[in-house]
C-alpha cells in the first residue's frame, strides 16, 4: 500500500506565496512521473503540474511563470512554489504519484489541501 499526504495548504493574499509538498510512503519500489492538479468550486479537476523522474516538467499556461514544481526522489516527495498567487488560484490541490510497488505500476491521489486566495 501507499500512501501521499499533501501539507502546505492555506490562505494567501492575491500577489502572495504558498508552498505545497506531498510525501509518498509505503512499498514504492519507484516513481516515475509526479504531479499536482486542483479543483475549484464548480469546475473539473485540471493539472497544474506535473514532473517526470529526470526532471522535466510540465505545466498549465495559467500557471507558467508563477508556479515552480520539484521533487526530491531520495524523499520520495514533490513540491509545488507557487508565486504571485491570483483569486482563480483557489481550489483543492491534490498531488499525485505514478508508482511501480514490486507488484503493480498504478496512480496514487493524496486526500487534497484547500488554497484559498483572497483578492
């Protein structure tokens, strides 16, 4: 089994920063491709960012230039720096993780961090 768990979540003024990370845990044998989408009030989930286990990335073009996603492999963990935070910021963001256990290759989902930013 495995598990992620998101922190780093909160509350920010329009133009602020906040910085997400997600750690994954169990019998992860690797992970390939990390990633963080959100969700706001009425609207369908949709990727933020995504990073790939040599490094290369990927992200929205409502967040290029604002947001920055990392990983740590020896951590098994991702991170998200979001900069010059906007309102249509705010929404749940939940990372996931593309893991090969010594069984199975399957997508885990952390349980999700609210952003709210305020105007």
């Amino acid at each position: 089994q495995v598990q992620l768990v998101e922190s780093g979540g909160g509350s920010a003024q329009a133009g602020g920063s906040l910085t997400l990370s997600c750690a994954a845990s169990g019998n992860i044998f690797s992970i390939s491709t990390m990633g963080w989408y959100r969700q706001a009030p009425g609207k369908q989930r949709e990727l933020v960012a995504s990073i790939a286990n040599i490094g290369i990335t990927n992200y929205a073009d409502s967040v290029k230039g604002r947001f920055t996603i990392s990983r740590d492999n020896a951590k098994n963990s991702v991170y998200l720096q979001m900069n010059n935070l906007k309102p249509e910021d705010t929404g749940v963001y939940s990372c996931n993780a593309d893991v090969n256990t010594y069984t199975a290759f399957r997508t885990y989902w952390g349980q999700g961090t609210q952003v709210t930013v305020a105007s």
